[in-house]
C-alpha cells in the first residue's frame, strides 16, 4: 500500500493496565501501528505477548475493572473510538469492525440457532427486517462455504463441526461489511486440514471484499502464507514490525530471530532439535524502564538493562510503514 494513503485504523501510543490485588499489570506498553484499506497485518508473539489484549483493547471488549485503556489513540477512518460513548462504540462493533473470537467451541451461544446469531448485526446496525436478514444470512453462510444454507439457519451451534463453527463466526463478523476484520487465532483450535479450508477462504474472501484484516496469530507459518505486514509483539510492546518477506530474510531483533528458529524445518535440517528460547516472559508489575527481553537475549549489553528501546527504521520508508525495530542492539555493530 502507498505511504501517502490514509489508514483506515491508526492506533497511536496504546497503553492498557489490569488492577490487581497484587498491584497493576502492564499489559499494553505504547502500542502504535496502522492498517491500511485492504492490507492484512499478522501479529504474531508467544502466549501473554499482548497480542489479544491490545486487539480487544481497541473495541472496549475488556471487563473494567480490572482493565483499565490508560492513553493512546484509536483511530478508526478518523474517529478516536477510545473517546466515543459506550453507545457509539458498540455501533461500531459488527458494523465498522468485525471480530472473530479464538475458540469458535464456545463463541456461539449454544441455545440460539446460528440463524439468529447472524441476523441480530444485520437488523440491530442496518435496519434490515427479519425476512431481509434471513436472507442475507443464507448468503453470508454459502459465501463461507456451508451447504444447504437456508436449511441450516435453523440449525443450533452443536450441530455444526468446529470447522463448520468457524466459518459461522466468520460469516458473523462479515455481517454488516466492516471496513476491518480482527481475527484473534481463529484457527487454533482446528485440525491442520480445517486450518488449511479456513485460510483459503480468507484469502477468497479478502480479495473478494476488499476489508482490512489484523491476523494474530503464534503461528508464523500461517503468517508467512497470509500476510502483507508482520507485527511482532513481546511484553505488551511492539518489537519489530517490517513487509512480510522482509521479516523472514532480515529478520533484526533478536527476539524475532529466536522465533524464526524455532520453526521447523525440512529435509536434512529435520533431524537437528527444535530450538527453544530459554526464560520466560516478564511479569509486567512496573512500566517497563528496561528492554523486556534482556534477561532472556544473548546479545544483552548494559545499555539494555538501563533503557527500553523506542522503535528505529533499519529498512526504507518510515517507522510503521518500511522496516522498524525496537532494540539497541545492531548486528551490523561490534560491541565491546
């Protein structure tokens, strides 16, 4: 997509903390990224990254308390939804902004036919009658690929397989046309072949209509196969961020490389042990002062220890929009 074009979602300085017992959690530390009309953004990071936090954080779908959306911006075509009412935001979600849940073996409420879970967007947000909605719900599931789809409206969630679950809660989410479809690890939970259908019809669906998609995912080989632009999430920050192809060749932070190492590989490589990255994820207790991942990188120095790196441009263009990452460490540099 070209520099100059507006995004449809800009997300500036995010920051989201869990009131606790035992203090806060900074869940979400100065998020920023954009997404441009028909780009598709992976996040990518391992579990307790930030990745979902910051993704529901944008829509209001955390539980406050404990959360609590301290700062930032979320612009959506303009409009900051971080300072719209509880009313207008819910007016946003579904019909600017779908959102496909992780587990699709508990998203859909079990005693409502899918039918009726498809047809509330479309007569809450465009005014369509019943009949009307029944209709475009019919289409929505055979755009997803359901068999039978006037038929199974009145089908209830059980009656439905997983990968027959995940394609009604994308045909959700695709109710009302958003302008931006957020799918938080829709195909974890599905058997490699489901995974491979549902991909497929992602693809279809975004070259078909146009949306702007955010992927977040942990799986990287999905993200290699799907996306446009690569966002990766350590400790609630954003790490690096580069065009897909770039990450993979030139991947520059070092947590991002010991994630690209711990992916299999094929051929003679196959007999080598999995690498694995030893520590685990800082508990956030404390705005972060420090690099996040300076306990657990082999090329920490004192600089790391003493100041949390802002992001810098190593590829072309501009932070957000060319090649960016957030550490101190240069591989191109020799450190004392």
């Amino acid at each position: 997509m070209p520099d100059g074009a507006a995004p449809v979602l800009d997300v500036k300085g995010l920051k989201t903390v869990f009131r606790t017992r035992g203090g806060e959690i900074h869940a979400v530390n100065s998020v920023s990224f954009h997404l441009q009309a028909g780009e598709l953004l992976g996040v990518v990071g391992e579990s307790g990254s930030g990745k979902s936090v910051t993704m529901m954080s944008l829509l209001g779908l955390l539980p406050s308390p404990p959360a609590d959306v301290r700062g930032g911006q979320v612009l959506l075509a303009g409009q900051d939804l971080l300072k719209i009412s509880a009313d207008d935001l819910q007016a946003v979600r579904g019909a600017r902004v779908g959102f496909i849940f992780q587990d699709p073996m508990t998203s859909l409420n079990p005693v409502f036919t899918v039918g009726n879970q498809i047809c509330e967007p479309l007569i809450k947000h465009l005014g369509m009658t019943r009949a009307q909605a029944e209709t475009r719900a019919a289409e929505l599931l055979d755009t997803v690929g359901i068999p039978d789809a006037r038929k199974r409206l009145r089908d209830y969630p059980h009656q439905f397989s997983g990968g027959m679950r995940q394609r009604v809660m994308i045909a959700i989410a695709l109710a009302c046309n958003p302008d931006v479809l957020i799918a938080d690890e829709p195909t974890t939970a599905l058997d490699v072949t489901i995974q491979a259908q549902i991909l497929e019809l992602v693809r279809e669906l975004r070259t078909k209509l146009g949306m702007a998609i955010v992927w977040i995912t942990h799986d990287l080989g999905v993200i290699a196969g799907i996306a446009d632009r690569v966002m990766v999430m350590y400790a609630g920050q954003v790490v690096e961020q580069a065009p897909v192809d770039d990450l993979f060749a030139n991947p520059r932070h070092p947590y991002t490389r010991a994630l690209l190492r711990t992916i299999p590989a094929l051929g003679a490589a196959r007999q080598a042990r999995l690498e694995v990255i030893e520590g685990q994820p800082p508990i956030m207790t404390e705005a972060p002062n420090a690099c996040p991942f300076r306990a657990r990188c082999t090329h920490a120095f004192d600089r790391c220890h003493k100041e949390n790196p802002i992001r810098r441009v190593v590829g072309a263009g501009r932070v957000g929009y060319g090649h960016d990452v957030a550490c101190h460490w240069d591989p191109e540099v020799a450190y004392a």
